[in-house]
C-alpha cells in the first residue's frame, strides 16, 4: 500500500519521505482517536455555491518559495479564513518540506465549523486513519504519485470513513484515470511539477474533460480575484488558495473578496 510512483520530480524525495514516516505513526493513539474525533462535515457540498468557493489554505512554506509568512499562526489563520467566508479550510501537514504539522489541523478544526483538508502526501491508508483521528473532513491524494489499484483503494478507505477524497491531476491522462476509478471531487493542479511553472490555462483546458456531477477545484497560481472568477468562468466550483492568501496585506478583506466572485458557466 505504500508503493509510489517515481516522477523524477521533488515528489520523489517528498515521497520517500512519507515511507519512513509511516514507521512514526502511532497505531494505538490514532485508533484512540478515532473513537472521540467529530463526526466529518460535508466537503464536498460545502463546495457547491453560487458563488466559486474559496479553500483557504493554512500554509507556512513551500519547497519552491521558502517560508511564506514569519508570524505564523495557523489557528489564527484559520480562524480568520472562517470568518471571512472561506468555504473550507486546507491545513499543509507535511513537516519537512512545508513546515506543518497535523496537530495545526487538529487545532484548526476545533475552532472552526467549515470542512477541513488534511493537505499532505497520503500513500498509505494509515495517513487516512492519521487524519480522521485528527478530525479532518476531508483528505488529498495525488494521482502523479498514486497507482490507479492504489488511488482506489485509498478513496475506498477515505470514504468508508465519512470523510471527502480530494484526487488532484495535472494532465489530461491522469484526469482520464481518476474518472475511471469514479472519483467525483477532482483538483487541477496549475502547477508543472518539473518545472514549478504556473498555468492557469492548465484547469481551463482540463474543465472541458469534467462531468457535471463531479466538483471541480483549480489549484495553485490563483493570486487575485480576477484568477478566481476566470476559473469560475471555466467551470471550477472551487479554489484553494494558500500563497496568494497569507502574503496579502489585507488578509480579511482578500478572503471576502475571493469568497464572492461569480460561478458563470
């Protein structure tokens, strides 16, 4: 279960990283756990709106940028992207590489009452026990990183808990395999792993390839409000933000204005 996909991209490393966290995992605590995590709110409709929802994201820094935000707190973030009208709520739980911690979801998810995403590298099921436990409502898988048996079996499990699968592509190959295994909440990711470099024209071009019963998220180079009704324009449903969110100046007048742009298609 928690074979990968080599990419030749920094998912690699990132990875192989995942593997040897796998041992870390405390399997009594996280059974624990299980039994007194809040039930799991509903992701997915929270995303069906008139207007493009927003998942905001609680992020400290990435491979490609460094650390995004000195002061960072990601309760207070958190809490701000809720109260400002931020449909769901995406908390980065990788340490290594993003400076996170699933205990900043743990103590997201106690103060807000939107959906949240354990936003990680999830390869084997105990990484979706591990975000249960920790009252996530919703999980990302990767189908870059992720067999087609193996994506599968880990939207099965995700699932069978209650929570959202949210199964993110890049291309139109790996939106043809997600469609298949019947995954109807999909992320394009604008981002080209190889390269870092950021196209929006990338969930533009895939849009055309969704059904109607499936929700649709573009990822990554949405940096204005412009970005979010153009991928609204496109057919997104939602957008998850991170970067363009904690290095705004005017983080709660930012998240108002992003939570309010139309959905026309």
């Amino acid at each position: 279960m928690s074979a990968y996909i080599k990419t030749d991209t920094i998912l690699d490393r990132i990875l192989a990283r995942k593997v040897e966290e796998l041992a870390l995992i405390d399997a009594a605590r996280v059974a624990d756990d299980l039994q007194t995590a809040p039930p799991p709110r509903d992701f997915a409709a929270a995303l069906r709106r008139d207007t493009v929802a927003l998942i905001a994201e609680v992020k400290h820094a990435s491979p490609s940028k460094g650390v995004l935000i000195e002061n960072f707190d990601p309760v207070t973030l958190g809490t701000t992207y809720a109260a400002n009208g931020a449909a769901a709520i995406s908390v980065l739980t990788d340490r290594d590489f993003f400076k996170g911690d699933l205990e900043h979801l743990r103590r997201v998810r106690a103060r807000v009452d939107v959906p949240v995403l354990r936003k990680d590298f999830v390869i084997d099921v105990r990484q979706v026990h591990e975000a249960r436990s920790a009252g996530a409502d919703a999980v990302l898988l990767i189908a870059a990183a992720l067999e087609d048996a193996v994506i599968a079996d880990l939207h099965a499990q995700i699932r069978e808990l209650g929570m959202a699968a949210l199964v993110e592509v890049h291309d139109e190959a790996e939106m043809e395999r997600v469609l298949k295994i019947g995954a109807k909440l999909i992320g394009v990711n604008n981002r080209d792993l190889r390269t870092f470099n950021e196209d929006t024209n990338i969930t533009v071009r895939l849009a055309a390839l969704v059904p109607d019963n499936v929700t649709l998220v573009a990822e990554s180079a949405i940096r204005s409000t412009a970005d979010v009704r153009r991928m609204g324009e496109a057919g997104a449903h939602a957008v998850l933000i991170g970067e363009g969110l904690v290095k705004a100046d005017k983080l709660a007048e930012t998240i108002r204005e992003m939570s309010s742009q139309p959905r026309i298609r």
